[in-house]
C-alpha cells in the first residue's frame, strides 16, 4: 500500500506539473480555450494533481516512520 501511495504521489505530481506547465504556456501565448476547457480551468486541474501527488508522498513517508 506505501509503495502504491509512493508511486501514485510521484504520477499525479508529474501529470500535475505538466498540465499546470502547459495550461501557462497556453495562456501566454494567447489561447485562452483549450479543447473547450478556458486555461485557467486546466491551470486549477494542474494544481489539484499536484496537491493530490504531495498527499500521497506525504502519506508513504509518515508510513515509513510508524514502521
């Protein structure tokens, strides 16, 4: 289960990341609808994936300490 939660935090993170990273990049240069969905709309998604991936590290590493 730690190890599911360990590599499932460090996925949601990147995909985080990379959605975040691209939604900015959309909007600077202009786009401001993305596949039907407005920029900041993908930006907030980004983000949420970010914070689900920082709860998942978190959640392996306070397991680790308990043993």
């Amino acid at each position: 289960m730690d190890q599911l939660m360990l590599n499932g935090g460090r996925i949601l993170g990147l995909v985080g990341l990379l959605l975040a990273a691209f939604a900015v990049v959309a909007r600077l240069m202009g786009h401001y609808v993305i596949a039907g969905f407005q920029s900041a709309t993908l930006l907030m998604a980004g983000m949420a994936a970010l914070l689900a991936g920082c709860f998942g590290l978190l959640w392996a590493l306070t397991a680790q300490r308990r043993g």
